[in-house]
C-alpha cells in the first residue's frame, strides 16, 4: 500500500493517462508544470502500470538525480524498483526499473521486448533525436507516457526539444 496520497490534480493525471494507454497506441503526453509532483505521478503511474500489465515500466529520466528522485518516490508505492544508470548502478531485476536515456541506450534493443510502457519523464530536456530514438525501441505493443514542462527547457539554445516536437506532430490527434 502507498505510504503517499496523491493531490487531486495528480490523480486525474494518473487517470487520463492509464485511460489513454488502455485505448491508444499513440504516446500519451502529459504537460505538468513545475511543482506539480511529476515524481509522484510517474510512481503511481508504474505502480498501476505494472499491475495491470504483468510486464515491467521502464522509467527514464535525463539526469541520473532524477533517476534518484522518481527512484525513492516509487520506493513510497511499497514495492521494490531497479536503477540502470552508469553513475548510480545498473539492475534490470525487478519489475519496474529507472534509468538515464544514455546509459540505458544501449540495452534498449535488447530490452524493449520486455517493456510494456515506458515513462519518459522530463522529456523537455530530451533532443528530438533522442525522443525518437525513444520511440523507435518500444516493443511491440509497448506504450509510452511523455511527462514534461515546455517552460522548464534546459537545452542549448541550437537544440529542438523532444517533447516540443512531439507536441507538434500529435498536437491534431484528439485527447
């Protein structure tokens, strides 16, 4: 049982997005701003995930702190996690693993059979390159939930956010 509650906000958050990836194949993006418990949300969001699927959530962050961060908060859900991260330690062994795009990049093709939805939080702070890097690993039938904050790009300024570009193309897709 989670040792957290989650706001309002954050619960129906969790809900659109587990109703998107029920119906959808295309990635489920979630616009939250700064403050909103982004690390919460993607605990919840595995938690329920993992349940419902009997497969493992992978959850990658751009920075191995986050990995830390959305690590610990899932930690609070009462379940066990993995961290595959070069800085931090790499484990696939249980159900629901945190990583950084880098490290984990090279393990994806392997990988991403065993995925059933990957959480790619943060994901303003990811290139377009890399965001459809992303995408192209997914296993078959796997989704995909995109957090992030268009106002919270760290970027150098030559390159295009991910997440900006993904907003762009599915930006006519209702939902």
């Amino acid at each position: 049982m989670p040792t957290y509650k989650l706001r309002p906000y954050q619960q129906e958050a969790v809900n659109v997005a587990i109703n998107w990836v029920r119906k959808h194949s295309e990635p489920c993006l979630l616009g939250l701003s700064t403050g909103a418990g982004k690390s919460l949300i993607c605990a919840e969001l595995a938690r329920t995930l993992v349940g419902l699927s009997k497969k493992k959530i992978l959850c990658l962050c751009p920075t191995a702190e986050l990995v830390e961060q959305n690590y610990e908060k899932y930690l609070l859900t009462g379940n066990e996690a993995s961290i595959y991260s070069a800085s931090i330690g790499k484990s696939l062994r249980h159900d629901v693993v945190f990583a950084t795009g880098g490290t984990f990049k090279s393990k994806a093709l392997e990988q991403g059979e065993n995925f059933s939805c990957v959480i790619l939080d943060e994901a303003q702070n990811t290139t377009t390159h890399q965001i459809k890097m992303f995408l192209t690993r997914l296993g078959v039938n796997a989704k995909m939930i995109i957090t992030g904050d268009v106002t919270q790009i760290d970027l150098p300024r030559t390159a295009t956010s991910g997440l900006v570009q993904a907003l762009r193309i599915l930006r006519d897709i209702p939902g």
